[in-house]
C-alpha cells in the first residue's frame, strides 16, 4: 500500500468514526467532535512545529491557549461603564511603571560595571519600584473590583468584532514566547521543558486571581459571537420554515446550524495554517530548522543562528496554540481559567503530535481528529462495555457497582494505550515524517 492511499485509509476510518457517531448518536454530538477537532489540530500543529520542525520541547502549551482566551475577552467584550475612569487608567499606568522599573533594572546592569555597587543598585531599583507599583496598583484594582462584582467586576474590553480576538489571540501567545524564548532557549531541553510549564503555570495563576482583568474564577461568560445566536435563529419564522423542509424542528436546526458555521470557520483558519506549514516545512527555512534539530554542532558550524531560529520556531508554535485558544474560547461563549487543566491542553496535545506523526503536519492534524474522537467518546463507550460485562451480576452488588464506577476512567487508559501502541508498532506516528 502507498503511503499516500495509506493516509487516505486513515482519514477516512476517522471520518467514518464520526459519522457512526452522527447516525447512531446524534449530529449534535458529530459536528461538535468536528469543530473541536479542527481546534485540537490548529494547537498540534503549534506543537509540531516547534517540536517535528525543530526539536523544541514545550510543555506550556495550556499557557498560550488561555492567553488567546484572554484575547477573545479584551477583545470582543464591552467596556464595563465607567471602570476605566474609576481606577483603570490608573492599572494601565502602574502596569507601565512595573515595566519601567524592569527595563531600568536591565538597562543598569548593561551599563553599570559589574561588581558589588552595581547589584546593589540594581536591587535597590527593584525593590523601591515594587512598593510603588503595589502601591499604584492596589487602590485602582480595588476601585475597578467593587463596580458591580456580581456582574462585572473587571475593565471589559473594546468591543470589537470577535473574529479579530483569534489573530490577537496569535500576537499575545507569540509576545508571550518571545519572553520565554528570549529566557530559556538557551537552555537545555530538559530545563527548557519545566520553564514553560512553570511560567504556563503562572498565565494560569494571573487569570484566576488578577479579578480586575479576567473576573478569576467568577468567570467571564457572554462572549460574543462570529455567527447567529441559537435563539435568533428559532425565531425566525424563514429559518424554522428551512429548518421544517428538511425535517428538523426549530431547535435542534439551530443548533446543528450554528456548529456547521463554527466548522466552516475553524476549517477555514487550519487550512490556512496547514498550507502555510507545507509551505514552510518545504522552504530552505524547513530544512534548515530540521538540520538545527537533527544536529545543532554541525548546523552552528555551518553558520546557522541556532538561538535565533529556534526563537523564531518557537514564537510561531505558540501564537498557533493562541489563535486556537481563542477559537475554543469564541465557541464556548465564555472564558473560565479554572478549566485549563495541563491533561487536557498540553499532554492530550502531545499525544495528537506523537500518534499522528511528529515532523509531519498532516499527520498532526489526524491525530488531532483520532485522539479528540476518543478522548469524547471512550467514556460512554466505557460505560456500555461495563454494563455488557455486569449484564449477569446481580444489582447492589459491589463488583458490579466497582466496575460501572470505573467506566470513567477509561479515558485516561485509552489514551495511554493508544499512545504505547503506536509506539510499540509505529514509533514514528501514523503518518511518518518524510
């Protein structure tokens, strides 16, 4: 079998996965796997091409997905009335004086010669500026927090049309990586990897606590929307009229509507980020990174900026993973820090990468289909292969009651032996690197 009749088997077994679900389920439940799906491929990608393209190990990919979060909020929702003019500009001016300080601190150790006078001003300048910018911020974080908390809370954002928040979404995580990188890319791949997760950790930490920006735990919900709203939709007497001439009542036409425009979106940016990846993985720049990754003393011999081009790798893999987040946050109409969990927007990631294929970006977007098809969908099927194999024990009875309990943890055991599978049998993904 070619390679390429060999890849098209496996698109199609997924494709017809989901299909099964969709006659057998529900088309609710098929076109939402689609749509996540397409979501979970954009962020395999990011992942890939810091890792398959130049051997960057990142594991605070949950980082930059909640930093897009953050830009579908200040983006697409409306300013809280009068926030800014109770203490927000005053937060915005304390945030410039926190940056100040900073850059005044680096500026001196620049200049100053090196010795014991100039790491005490330093410190000096450090300590002095963050009692000031405490003292600037507090009160003005106070003031924004107490406008109608149960509600609001926080400054909002600028109203702007939502779609806009998904390339901001980009710039953010990408910013955010350029901190990162410009810290710890130097590092050894090891120390590479626990730097982003704890400074993933952090982003985390910012959103839940930090009420004036993101509501914290309170949640931000009402995000607006690139497409119509279910209840719109329901009532308009044309589309109920459409929806009935092809046997769907009002509601479940809506929805079904609503999660195909989603679809045509999201297909539409990863498309545009698959080709835009061929093309790069098949450019001088491609292969430069791939013998960077392959061997780094000969490619630096060679005269090839290794720093600079893993710097440059690893700002684009994350403003990936940024547009993405900012994707799932539009969809679920709502940004909740609490959920962004590292099992599920950074491990659940490498998975798609490995079993789908690192290094190959068609093979990142198939296991983003497989591995997010099995992530929804184990668990009921968990639970009926629990009830087959306690058909014949009696009710109340404590193995029977032990092992329908369990069904739910047949997620993370799938996973984990899909995952020892592929790398027992196909260690280089289903869809190998060329």
């Amino acid at each position: 079998m070619s390679q390429t009749l060999k890849n098209t088997v496996l698109f199609a077994v997924v494709a017809a996965l989901i299909v099964y679900v969709g006659i057998f389920n529900s088309w609710n439940s098929a076109l939402l796997i689609i749509a996540m799906g397409l979501i979970s491929s954009i962020m395999a990608l990011g992942v890939n091409l810091q890792w398959g393209f130049a051997g960057l190990f990142n594991v605070g990919i949950m980082g930059f997905v909640a930093l897009g979060g953050l830009a579908a909020v200040l983006v697409g929702m409306p300013r809280t009335e009068g926030a800014w003019t109770t203490g927000g500009f005053a937060v915005v001016g304390a945030l410039l004086m926190g940056a100040g300080t900073i850059i005044i601190a680096v500026v001196m150790m620049k200049r100053m010669q090196a010795g014991w006078l100039r790491n005490l001003a330093v410190l000096a300048v450090l300590v002095v500026g963050f009692f000031v910018f405490r003292a600037l911020l507090d009160p003005a974080v106070e003031r924004v927090e107490a406008i109608n908390p149960a509600n609001t809370g926080y400054l909002g954002g600028l109203g702007l049309p939502v779609l806009l928040a998904w390339p901001v979404g980009g710039l953010f995580a990408g910013a955010a990586a350029w901190l990162i990188g410009k810290a710890a890319l130097g590092l050894r791949s090891d120390y590479l990897a626990i730097a982003t997760l704890g400074i993933a950790e952090i982003i985390i930490a910012v959103l839940k606590n930090e009420d004036w920006l993101t509501r914290g735990v309170k949640n931000v919900i009402g995000v607006p929307r690139p497409v119509p709203y279910e209840i719109d939709l329901q009532n308009s007497p044309e589309f109920v009229a459409r929806a009935a001439s092809l046997g769907f009542d009002p509601v479940e036409g809506s929805t079904l509507w609503v999660k195909f425009l989603y679809i045509l979106l999201f297909a539409a940016v990863l498309l545009t980020l698959l080709w835009l990846s061929q093309r790069a993985l098949h450019s001088p720049w491609g292969r430069m990174l791939r013998a960077i990754r392959d061997n780094e003393v000969a490619a630096e011999a060679m005269g090839k900026d290794v720093t600079a081009r893993h710097l440059q790798v690893f700002i684009l893999g994350s403003a990936i993973c940024g547009i993405a987040g900012a994707m799932m946050t539009t969809m679920d109409g709502q940004l909740t820090p609490g959920t962004y969990q590292p099992l599920r927007f950074t491990f659940l990631i490498w998975v798609m990468v490995i079993v789908g294929g690192s290094g190959n970006n068609f093979g990142a977007v198939l296991g983003g289909f497989l591995i997010w098809f099995l992530w929804v969908q184990v668990e009921p099927m968990g639970l009926w292969l629990m009830n087959v194999i306690t058909y014949g024990m009696a009710d109340g009875s404590a193995l029977k009651d032990h092992l329908i309990e369990s069904a739910a943890h047949m997620r993370l055991m799938t996973m984990g032996l899909v995952l020892l599978l592929v790398l027992r049998f196909s260690p280089r993904g289903l869809i190998p690197e060329k």
